[in-house]
C-alpha cells in the first residue's frame, strides 16, 4: 500500500527545508521497503500570489485525501501589507481548522551535542526532554466574535474572544494525559485560572479527568509562572499542557532553551491521527534562497509524521538517529554554529542526513 504524502512548501525558505526532508523521506522509505507517493500544493503567501487565496481549494482537497501533510512555513514582508483576513497565516489556520488538527504537540529536546548554543547555562538544560501539547483549533485564535470597528465617535476598537467549551478542553486534555502516561508520568496544564473565566473552566475540566489517569501526577500552573520556570528550572516539566495562544507562545520560548528555533519539529493531529508536520520556525525571509536554513526542524517533523500518522515509528528512529549522528559528526548550520564563517549549508545538511539513513540503516 503506497502512503499519500503532500507537501506544501510555502514561503521563503519552506520551499528549501522541504525537499532536504524530503529527500530524507524517500531515503527511509528506501531502506524499510514503505511506498511513498508525494503530491505538491501551494499553502500561504505563494497560494495568494498564484490563486489568489491562501488556502486554495485545490489544495484543500489534496489535503483531505492525503495520508500525512508536511509543511515548510509560510507568511513573509512582502504579504504584511494586506489586511489580516487575507494574509499567508490565515491559510495555515484554515488547514488546521479544516482537517481539524486540534492536538497540537511540540516537544522541546535538547541534543546534547547544542548544549552549548542554548540560550540557558548548559547544566539547566543538560537532558531537557519537554512536550508542549497546545490546543490548536480553539481559544482566541478562533473565538467570535472579533473584528475592528469604529464607533460613531470615530473611536477604534479592537477584540477578540478567548472561548473553550468543555468537550474541546477534554479532548485535547485527555491526550495530553496520554502522553504523560507513555513519557515521566508528569503534566503541567497551563492556564490563567486567577484572571480568565474560560481558563478557570480549562483548570476544572482537566481536574475532572486525573481521577482516570491515576498513574498521572497532575499539577497546574498559571501562564505567567510557567514562562519563568521555563527560563529558570525548564527539567522540572514533562508534558505541559495548554491552550492555543499560551502554548504559541511557551512553546517559542522553549525552542529556544534547545538550541535554536531551528531544531524543533512538530506535529498537529486530528482524531484520527491524521495530520499535518512543521518545523515550529517560520519563513525567515531574510535567510530565504541563500541556503543558510536549517532544515533538521523540517526533517525531524518528518520523522513524526512518520511515527504518528503512518504507524511507522523504525522508520521514525531512524531519521532521528541519523540527525543525532550528524550532529555528533560536528556539522553545523549557521543557526546552530555558533562561529559566523563555519557553518554548512541546507544542502549539504541533507545530504549528510540521507548518507546517515544508509550507514545507520
Ligand atoms: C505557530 C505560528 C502560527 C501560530 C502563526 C504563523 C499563525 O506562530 O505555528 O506557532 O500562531 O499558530
Ligand atoms: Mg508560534
């Protein structure tokens, strides 16, 4: 059975860590005999500029039938100028709406060959080894009503609505207290229960269910706090838990404990474990097109995708086992170099990786 796997590069330098990812997908399917048939499609600012809407109905479509979706990043400077409704972002929430992709899991792992380009003392971070689970069709991000309006004095005015209801706070809870099981036993939810009604509901939602998690240590924590623990004592955490604009938020803040943004895979999952990969980086569109991206965030997704949405976790080690031996091989991107001159490129990057899959194999 051959597996459907669609890629939407994107924007700026999507398009270049997508096919190094790729290239390493077809090396792994290679060596374990898997079948993968690849379909490309425009997501983002390129969709605007080729179709005139940032998530096409074409790619709408190929996205619905594929098995597994893996995504570069979108948005840069030259959509900023249109109004929110129509920029390159709103494409990316539409998928993740459409395909309802609201498990939203970035784990935060330090390779200890980057102990030293964390942006924390090596000893706080030696063996840190985090999953963010952030809510991800939900909460402000979606919430209605919003909009700008002008009163009639001529007054503008902003709003958003942050809005869970109690089957979207348990679904996702309850695969957070999953993860916890398979992983330290520990989940951290975070919220703003001291201030916000919609997170003081979170904090009962997710008490109710620990009773069925007895193997789960439970504890809860407001937002604010959880920012600073992640930067004074980040070990303490296993899973955290969180809705969706905390989580977008933490979970930038703990990329950056591991070395670089440009580590960091992630995996956006509906019911099904269908779903779409990411490096949690963006466009970075003042590196795009001179081969400087890093695109182990991009590969690394592409190991989850294989683990969780084609049930293929050998294939999965693999690709993160050759990332491991390249890093302990000393080659470097520029993000995590450390030294301006010695850095290689996104290629050569890939190459690497796709040599390892076949020594390692
Ligand atoms: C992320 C990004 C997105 C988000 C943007 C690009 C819409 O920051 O995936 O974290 O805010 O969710
Ligand atoms: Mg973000």
């Amino acid at each position: 059975m051959a597996y459907r796997v669609l890629l939407l590069p994107g924007d700026g330098i999507g398009p270049e860590v997508v096919s190094q990812a790729q290239r390493v997908m077809e090396a792994v399917s290679a060596q374990f005999g898997l079948q993968l048939e690849f379909d490309s499609a425009d997501l983002g600012g390129i969709a605007i500029d080729r179709q005139g809407d940032p998530y096409p109905s074409s790619t709408q479509t190929l996205a619905k039938s594929a098995d597994a979706i893996l995504l570069g990043a979108v948005g840069g400077p030259k959509w900023d100028v249109l109004p929110a409704s129509a920029r390159p972002e709103r494409g990316l929430l539409a998928i993740r709406a459409d395909l309802d992709l609201f498990c939203n899991l970035r784990p935060a792992l330090l390779f200890p060959q980057l102990a030293a380009s964390s942006s924390l003392k090596p000893e706080l971070v030696a063996g840190l080894d985090l999953l963010i689970v952030r809510e991800l069709t939900g909460g402000i991000y979606f919430g209605q009503p919003r909009g700008i309006e002008t009163s009639t004095a001529g007054i503008r005015k902003g709003f958003n609505t942050d809005v869970y209801d109690e089957v979207e706070i348990r679904r996702i809870a309850r695969l957070a207290f999953q993860f916890a099981q398979k992983r330290g036993g520990r989940l951290c939810s975070v919220d703003k229960a001291n201030v916000l009604e919609v997170t003081m509901l979170w904090r009962d939602v997710v008490s109710e269910l620990a009773s069925d998690y007895p193997d789960v240590e439970l504890s809860h924590m407001y937002v604010d706090n959880a920012a600073m623990q992640l930067v004074r004592a980040p070990k303490q955490f296993d899973v955290l838990l969180t809705g969706n604009l905390f989580g977008d938020i933490l979970s930038d803040t703990a990329a950056m404990l591991t070395g670089s943004i440009g580590m960091l895979p992630s995996a956006s999952l509906n019911a099904d474990s269908r779903g779409l990969y990411e490096p949690v980086h963006g466009s970075a569109p003042d590196i795009a097109g001179q081969g400087k991206a890093n695109p182990l965030a991009t590969i690394l997704s592409a190991a989850m995708l294989f683990r969780y949405s084609l049930d293929q976790s050998e294939a999965a080690d693999l690709i993160e086992k050759a990332v491991e031996h390249v890093l302990d091989s000393g080659l470097r991107t520029a993000d995590i170099s450390g030294k301006e001159s010695e850095f290689v490129t996104t290629q050569t990057m890939g190459d690497a990786v796709v040599a390892a899959i076949s020594t390692l194999a």
